[in-house]
C-alpha cells in the first residue's frame, strides 16, 4: 500500500482498472448509466386528475410519476404515500387534480452525477426514488432502489 501511495496510484486509479468491481461499480457508474428513460418514466401533465395520475403510477411499475409541465420541467411528484395520504382525505379521483396531492419540489439528481451519489441521496432524505433532470429542471429520467440493486452499485 506504501508503495502504491508513493506512486501516486489512487482509488479512481484501481476502479478504472477493476471496472467490474464493487469499487469501480462506485466510482464509475454515472446516474444515466442506470436511470430509466423515455417512455419508461412515469409522468403526467401538472393538469392531469388524480386518476390519471394513479394510473400512470401502476403503467411505470415505479411506485410514482413525475408530475410536469408543458416544457417537461418538474413540478413534484406523486407517490405511494401521497396516495394513500389522498385516500384518508377521501378525495374524489376524477375531480382532484394531481397538483392539489403531489409533493411539490422533489428530491432530484442530474444525470451526470455518480449513481453511488444517488445512494446517498436516498438514504439521506429516506426516499424509495429520485427524478433525473437536466439543467433546466426537465424531466429526462427517473430510478428507484431496484435500478441501482440491479447495477450492483448498493
């Protein structure tokens, strides 16, 4: 280790040369590497019902959908728990909007960032998933724990 620290040989050093490794998985996995993308993504219009919405929600098999606007900027996002926080409040789904039961401002990730960053991010704010956006607040990803187990990054 002496040696290799005097040579000036880091852990990026090793992780480029052990990609398939946990510590290369790490420090090379980028979020857009392991985001879902395009139709994959659940997501629904700022004006959508809250029907719609809960529909959309089971099509992405994600256990949310973004909620954004005309120019695919995201507005919040809309949950499992914001359902099941709509169900106690017995609000109608055809007549409620998304926007009155979302999570407005939501936990987000660029898709630059490393997917391991996404891991903290998880775990600090207690969050099951993440939107990706570019840096204009568009919507052009989203992933969940299952996407970073399946990368082998956690």
């Amino acid at each position: 280790m002496a040696l290799l620290d005097a040579r000036g040989f880091s852990a990026d050093d090793f992780a480029r040369s052990h990609p398939g490794g946990s510590l290369g998985k790490r420090l090379l996995t980028h979020v857009a590497d392991v985001m879902r993308s395009g139709a994959d993504v659940p997501s629904v219009s700022d004006s959508a019902t809250f029907k719609q919405a809960l529909l959309e929600v089971s099509r992405g098999r994600m256990g949310m959908t973004a909620v954004v606007d005309a120019e695919q900027r995201v507005r919040g996002i809309f949950t499992d728990g914001d359902l099941r926080r709509s169900l106690e409040k017995g609000l109608n789904f055809d007549q409620t909007r998304v926007s009155e039961v979302m999570t407005a401002g939501p936990r987000s990730i660029r898709p630059e960032a490393l997917a391991v960053e996404a891991v903290q991010l998880m775990e600090r704010y207690k969050v099951n998933q993440l939107l990706v956006v570019d840096e204009r607040g568009r919507l052009v990803g989203a992933l969940n724990m299952h996407d970073l187990f399946r990368a082998k990054v956690i």
